[in-house]
C-alpha cells in the first residue's frame, strides 16, 4: 500500500500533467483556450523570425513550436511557462552553426536538431543528476550584462534585413563596419518595408492600447490583447503590399516557398564529429536556456504563489529540446515575452501550451502557402522592437555603484558578448565572477579586535571604541583559511606579532567567520604555531565552528597547539588578560 | 637626500648582490668555496642526466647550469638556493618538446632554449607585477601529489636505459605497456650496468656514510661528504668499464661525442608559431619552478632565520631562465636537492652559485671528451635514485584522513599525472581545488543559533544547550553570499519560516561568517526581505562587518529591511525577545 502510494508519488513528480490534469475543470478550458489563440497569432510571426536570426529556413521555426510545447505540457511544472524558438538561443544557434561551414541547407537544418537533441539530452541528465544549482554559477549581473549584449548584437545583425544588403559578420564591429561599407547598396523598397513595420510596431508596443482605449473606446482588456497580437497587422499588411505590388521584382528578399505539411519525425543526420563540434555549444545553450527559462518560470509562480520544481524543470526542457530536435526544429526554450502573454491572457495550465501547438500545426498545415511574399524585413523588424526590450544597460550603473567586481564581471561580459560573440562572453563572464571571487578569498580581510566596554562583543580596534590588552593580539580572520589564502595569513599573523613583538605573550584567532580550514592552511597554522612558539608567544583559537573543529579533531594540531580552544572570544580575553588590561 | 636613499634602497632591493656583497668577508668565502666544490661534483652527472632526461643532447645540462646560477647569485635572495637542471621541470621539458614532432637535434634544442627565454619573460613580468600569489592556486596537496606522481613517471621513463630497450611513451601507461612488449629485447651488458649502478647509488645514499664511519673511522662530515658526491664515483666507474670492455660493441648505450668549448651565446632561433606553441607549457613550467624553488628557498631560510622575498624570487629566476635560454639551456629552477647540499656544505652566499658556475664552466672546457664512454644507464641510475626520493605518497593517506576535498584534489593530481602527463595532471589538481572549493561554498553550513545560558554568545541549537524563542529564528550563515548560493540561502530561509510558520515573527541572520555580500546575493536578500514582509515576519541581520556593512549603506536595501541592523547577537535577541522566550 505504501509502496504503490510511494510509486504513484514518483511518476506524478516526473509527470506533473498527471497532477494539474485530474482536476482539469471547464474554466481551465476557458482560460487556456484563449491563451492559446493569443499566443498562436503572436508566435507565428515570431517563429518565423527566430529561425531567420538562427539563420534557418522559416518553417523550422513553426516546427519548433510544436512538438516541444506538446513535451513541455507533459513534463513541465510551471503553469504559464511557453516554450518555443527565442531571440538569444536562436543567435547562439548561429553561432553555434556558422563554423561548421555547411554551405548546404539540408546539412544545416539537421546540424541544427543535433544541436536540439544535444542539448535536450544534456538538460536532461542535469535533471536526472539533479545538478539544477550548476546554473547558480551565472551570477545576477553576468545574466543581465548577457542578455543586453545579446539584445544590442541580434538587433545589429537584423540591421541587414532591413537595408536589403548582405552582411555576413557574427560580432558587433564585424557587422557595423560591414554595415557602413555597404550602406551605398540599400536596397529602397526594403527600407521603406523595414522601416514602416519597425515604426508600426513600436507604435503597437508603446501607444496603441492608450489611443485604442481614449480614442475608440475599446475595453482595457481587448486593447492589450490587440496591442499582443499586433506584430500579426504588420505581417499581414507588408506581405499583402509585396504581392500587390511584387516587390521581389525590386529587390526586396521574401521568405519565398515554405514547405506545407507535417514537420517531418525522426532523428536527423548524426555523425559523430557533428557531434564533438557541437557539444560545447549545445551545453552553453543549455545552461543559457535554462537560466533564462527558470527565472522567468519562477516570476510567474510567484505571482500565483505556485512553485516550480528546479530540477524537474530541466527535465521538462530537455524533453521540450528532444522532441524539437526530432521534428525538424532546433534549440528551444522558454521564452519571456511569450511566457508573459501566456499568463496575462489567462492560461491556467500546461494545456494551453498544448492549445498553442494545435495552432502552429494548422498554420504549418495550411497557412505557409501565404507566407510567400512576407517580407524579411518585416520579421527582422519584430526581431528588433522583441530584444530591444530586453537591453537595459543601467546594470552597468548599478554595479558600479555597489561593487566593483561585479561591474567587472558585468562589464566584461557585455564588452567580449558584443567584440567576440555570446560564446566567449558568457564564459567569459562566469570565468571572471569566479575568478574575482577566488582573488578576494585569497586576500581576505583581517581585523584586530577589543572588547566592546560593557559587552561581551568584541569588534575591529580601527572602528570602534574597545579594550585591548598589550600582551594580547586578538585576530580576526574574515574568511575560511584554504590554499590560496594560507600562505598569506601565516605571514601576516607574523609580522603583526613582529610588529609589537616585547610585549605580545598570546594570540588569539577569532575564528567566528572561518568555515573551512583545508590541509594546506592546517599546514599552516602548524606551522604558525611552531614560529609563535620560537618566539615565545602562544596560540590560541575562540569561537571555532562545529563542523571545524570536527576536523581539527581529527588531526593532530590540537596535540601541538600551545593555546587552548576557548568557546568565545569572550572566554579566551577573560582568562588571558594581564593586570595591565584590568586597569585599562 | 631622500631620494637618494630611496633610489640606492630600490636598486639594492632589485639587485640583492649589493646588500650581500658589500659585508662579503673571507670565511664566507671559504665556506662557499667548498660548497661549491661539493656542488659541482654532484652536478656534473645530475646536469647531464637531467638532460637526458628532458631529451636533450648532454652538453645542454652542463649549459644550463652556469650562466643561470650566475644571474641567480646577482638577482636571488636566497643565501644557500641552487639553481640548474632539475627533474620535474626537464620532465616537464620533455613533455612539452614531444608534441611539436621536431626531428632535428638542432631544432629540439632551440626550442628548448625558446622555452627557456619565454618561462623566463613570464617569470620576471610575474615579478614586476607582484603576482607571486598567483602560485598559491597550487595547494600543498596538489604540488605533493604532482611532485610524487612525476617521481614515479621519471623513473619509470629511465627503464628503458636500463633494460637498453626503446620506449617512446610519456604517460605510466603507454611506458610500462612497451617495457613489457620489448621486455625479450632486452640489452644484458646494459642491465648488469644499469643494475649495478643503482645498486651502487642506493647503497651509497642509505648505507655509504655509516660503513665509512663504523668501519673505517672515517670522520662523519668526510663521511657525508662522500655520499654527496658518491654519484662520481658510479660516473668514473662505468665510464672506465665501458672503455676499457669497449662495451658500445656490445650495445650498450653511451653518452657519446660532446663538443668542447663555451656555451653558445645568443638567442635561439625564434618563429612566431613556435612561441605560440610553448606559450602555455611555459607558464605552466614557470609557477611548477617558482613553486618548488619557493618553497626550498623557505625552508632553508627560515633555518637561518633569513627571509626571503617571493616577488624578487621571480625575477632572480625568471634572469636565470632567460641567461639559460640565451647560452644554449634548457628551463631550470632551485632544485632541493641541490640547494640542501649546498647549505649543509656552508655556502654563506650566492657567491657559492657563481663558483659552481666557474666549475661547470670548466667541466664544459675540458672534461666533455671523458664522457664520450658515460654509459646512459649510469646517468638513468642516477635519475632514478634521486627521484624516487621525492615519491611520498603518504599524503593520499593524510589527506583521507582529514578531508575529502584534499583527498579528490590530490588523487586526480597523481592519477591523471600519471595518465595523461604533467600537463594535464596539475592543470586537473588545481581545476579541483578550485572547484571544490567554490562547490563547497555555494552550499554553505547554516546554523540555528540560541543564546549559551550566562553568557552573550550563540551557538548552534543541535550542538549546545541554548536558549531560544518561539517568535525568532536565528540563523548564522557560515559562508560569504555570493552568486553561486544567493538563491540557496533564499530557498532556506523561507523554508525553516514556513516550517515553523504560525509563532515566528522575526528572523535574525547573524552575519559573523559573512565576508561579502556581492550583488546577487543583496537582490536575494531584497527578495527575502519582501517573501517574508508577505509574511508578516521581520528581517533583521546581526554582527554585520564593517566592510560588508559599508556596501550595504551604498544600496537602497537597508530603506526596505523590515527590521533591523544589530550591532550583535545579543542584542538583536535582548530587543526582540517575548514573554514566551523570558520565561524559559
């Protein structure tokens, strides 16, 4: 009995529909079902888009929409949570692919769902391994310096769909110098396209539900909904314009044929230097993904005080990533803008994502046929007002203001995403927030201490009025004393005993903030105690945390210490100070 | 006037030579005259044999060991620090050598000078950039791990001059597979040779010094003396044997032709793809030779109660590897062997290097046309009985015993050394260390405090008996906050609120433990602040340090804390304690 209700408990953690769905309720229907249609009409466009920016044919969009948001409800525990192609995965996807040089489309659409399927098999063996806490290592800044970078470099190299030229460069100077030194070859009609769905759709984005609400009078609610669906007008109206006007004939790049049906199911073309090529990148996209899609999962959850489980989350996208990669899609994950909408129009459960993929099969099914004369300016438009949203350089600011090394991770970060690509960017952003944090913890901070009159706190002699005893030292190590930083305190504990050395008899650590003592810093207190002791001054240790002294116990330290280990700082001031103190 | 003194402190600060030199008197001459007597006796087989070692022609050794202890007696700190050939760094030689697949003898050897000059630029900018610390990535367990495994690698790699077979592996591995496939191939002139000189050098460094004095009434410093040196005698005797039995026609290996005459003067033939090639094996042989030389020059000094200066020690030893790179050499270090040898034997001074130099010098002149007869087993035998010295592997059992983390660190330092080479074998030991460490503080120790009954101090409510309050949670967090456990912290701060949620209404973080707050970590503790504002329960924060608390005031986070900022623990809980908490 215990063992079937303990069975049944395991399958519903790995199968939240099995959870959300026994109690599926008519209203659930209601909510999803709108949230659907909402989100099909506004992810159209947008699919189409990310595959152009992931440089793929723009039916590969509408197929990563599909399977994956079918996986997703099944495994996902976030309620609002929509899946599908999004702007920073779809440029790492880019750059992930432009090395290979596979001048053939089939090739690159199939390295593409290796890429899905690495990826979805690598989230979801994080999951199994429950390693969820690996993408703590993006730290804050380093997240928002990378997405604002990213925002900067997407919406630059879309740059070219609007111009009608032909830029073939991945890092920010790369394509603005290709930019200026073709920007005699614009083609008009493009811009005027371009330049007319950009203003359109900043306009749907900043003023159309106010002048739909004051001017018209149309209801708050329907107002938002059309300001969401609006990128839809400009698709529809600059592609009806190329028609009636065939503006292919004037130079002005359409997406052309688009194949209609099913997407197609079943592995892609594996080889397994493919493989070794794109494991590295899949991985980073991986981690990018979830980070992304986690933060976002947990925003909404918030919002209705649900909880998302971390760790099933990445078995949810690795899912989502899998089945993409096994339907002629490519690298997936959940997306802000999307995820938004999906929660404000009203969607109760994972089902509306399932709504949402019905949606995208019947425009794959029927409606690409339409898709012939759709400009790409216009897609490279809703390209450019999506990520601008997501730039806000003012981190930059605030890091600064706070700390110095998180601007630097920041700061670095932004600088290597835009000069060398998403790749070397946010490696190098974690490798520099790592970095910097190992470097303080090397050169910890020291204060000496005293007494608090009329207290038994003890604080740092430099700020604030307390009593010393000239026979004592009282240290304070503001750090665990591991390998980088032993060296250092030993000298330091020394030449502060040089420092005074007639009258100094005893030092005392005040070990309060030290966590951890590995071999090497044991090595080096032995070593400190046995210099002490040359020069006739003993050590001591206060306030030593359990679980250290758990190990000090376990060495031999302790036998040669010649101090004692007193319980608090207190204890240790008390039975070692001299009369000189007393009359202090 | 006191710019001068200035400037003449600088300059002897940067020339050490000045300080020692001026005081220079005829006892320290007498002492370093024989010191360096002793020492060039020892040399002259380790220098060649090292070089054989690193893969190099002979001659090279003997090279390396002149103009880099001249520069080292005029840049170096330590008084008794010899500096040449020394096992690991030729390992390390090799290792480096091998991939570049270069079959001219000549080649080889430039680039072992480029290797040379490279390590040598990277040690002295180390040195005018005060970087030194940079060595202390390497924990004790690591370097003991590293020294040890690359013991038994060496060893293992000189078999093949003692069985007279060939073996061109240069992991554990790949070498013990090919002994045993050519173990029928084996050359017997060659192993009697091999065997005997090791037998005769074990007995020589074990049993030597007491047969001499027990038995023959020799005096005990003769009697060390003659240890010392005893290596010469292995060197004469086979030399003489393989002369006199004509044993090259009978297979047996010798050192062979060595031209006579001064080192060659100048730089080494540099392209620009051969430096990139070195550019990594450089640095990683300049901070394993800093290391190792560091550490030797320490020990010694502390023996005199001298001290050393880390960051000029990267200069002296970056002009050694530059003087070695530009006269025919190879990268060279203090070696410990050396070094002890020449501090028991009395060098008072580096002048003692400079005339070990002038005894090298001469053994280059005039005595190379003795070595053409030197059978390699003798060098090998050699090579084998000084490094096995260094294999301690004792540490696995030490480091188990008091931490796991050291354990892992030190085991993938020795386990991946041997099976993969130097390289990757340290750049593993400290890739572990680092990130276990960064593991172990990403899940940090908290611990829910209570007040020690009679005093004002707290301690963990699981260890001590202490007193508490139903209405406050006193949590100290035993680690800085930071990226890699800001959301952790977050989770369990809601957690241990909701686990007990009705009765609390306050939550106490003594901060004592923590050393920084970075930005992540400050937008979780605004998070928390909020999560649990929702709740209805207060945030205060206690023992806040100086340093952590000067950042704090520059955001906007202490405007939004519910509660407050304590100066201690003590009176956070006097302040918010109930009637509930009075009571018990």
């Amino acid at each position: 009995m215990l063992g079937t209700r303990f069975r049944t408990e395991q399958i519903q953690r790995f199968f939240p529909i099995l959870d959300w769905g026994k109690d599926y309720t008519r209203a659930n229907l209601t909510g999803d079902l709108t949230a659907a249609v909402i989100v099909t009409i506004m992810l159209i466009p947008q699919s189409l888009a990310y595959a152009l920016l992931a440089g793929l044919p723009a039916e590969v969009g509408l197929y990563a929409s599909i399977l994956p948001l079918v996986a997703y409800a099944i495994f996902g525990t976030s309620r609002a949570l929509a899946v599908g192609p999004v702007a920073v995965v779809s440029l790492m996807t880019a750059s992930a692919l432009a090395p290979l040089g596979l001048a053939n489309v089939a090739d690159y659409v199939a390295a593409a769902g290796v890429l899905a399927l690495l990826s979805g098999l690598f989230l979801v063996a994080m999951g199994a391994l429950r390693l969820g806490a690996l993408a703590s290592l993006l730290s804050h800044p380093v997240i928002a310096g990378f997405i604002s970078a990213s925002g900067i470099l997407i919406a630059t190299s879309q740059l070219k769909h609007i111009l009608g030229i032909s830029v073939s460069g991945h890092t920010f100077p790369e394509i603005v110098s290709q930019v200026f030194s073709q920007i005699g070859l614009v083609n008009f009609p493009t811009v005027l396209i371009g330049v007319a769905a950009l203003g359109f759709l900043f306009w749907v984005r900043k003023g159309m539900a106010r002048t739909l609400v004051r001017k018209f009078g149309v209801s708050e609610y329907l107002a938002a909904t059309a300001a969401r669906i609006g990128p839809i007008f400009a698709v529809i109206g600059t592609t009806f314009l190329a028609w009636v006007l065939n503006l292919p004939e004037y130079g002005v790049a359409v997406v052309g044929q688009v194949p209609t049906g099913f997407p197609p199911f079943g592995l892609p073309k594996i080889d397994l230097e493919l493989v070794g090529q794109l494991i590295a990148p899949a991985i980073l996209i991986s981690i990018i993904g979830y980070v992304e899609s986690v933060s976002v999962a947990q925003t909404l959850a918030a919002k209705k005080k649900q909880r998302i489980d971390p760790n099933q989350e990445l078995i949810a996208l690795g899912a989502s990533n899998i089945s993409s990669g096994m339907s002629g899609g490519y690298p997936v994950t959940g997306g802000f803008a999307r995820s938004v909408v999906n929660y404000d129009a009203g969607a109760e459960t994972p089902a509306a994502g399932a709504f949402t993929a019905v949606g995208l099969l019947f425009a794959a099914l029927a409606l690409t046929p339409l898709l012939f004369f759709l400009p790409k300016a216009t897609l490279a438009a809703t390209i450019i007002v999506a990520v601008l949203s997501l730039v806000d350089l003012s981190i930059l600011k605030h890091a600064w203001g706070y700390s110095k090394a998180d601007f630097a991770a920041v700061f670095a970060t932004i600088a290597l995403t835009l000069a060398m690509g998403v790749e070397v960017g946010v490696a190098t952003g974690v490798g520099v927030s790592l970095a910097l944090f190992v470097w303080k913890t090397a050169r910890p901070h020291v204060a000496e201490v005293g007494q608090v009159p009329g207290t038994q706190h003890f604080r740092n002699i430099c700020r604030h009025q307390v009593l010393t005893d000239p026979e004592i030292v009282s240290l304070r190590i503001d750090e665990s004393l591991y390998f980088a930083n032993a060296r250092r305190m030993e000298d330091m504990i020394l030449a502060r005993v040089h420092h005074g050395r007639d009258e100094i008899r005893h030092v005392i650590l005040m070990c309060s903030a030290v966590n951890e003592i590995d071999l090497s810093a044991l090595e080096s207190l032995e070593a400190t105690n046995q210099r002490l002791k040359d020069l006739g001054v003993k050590l001591h240790l206060s306030e030593v945390k359990g679980p250290v002294m758990d190990r000090l116990k376990r060495s031999h330290f302790l036998d040669h210490l010649t101090g004692s280990v007193f319980l608090s700082q207190y204890e240790a001031f008390q039975a070692l100070k001299s009369d000189t103190a007393a009359a202090a």
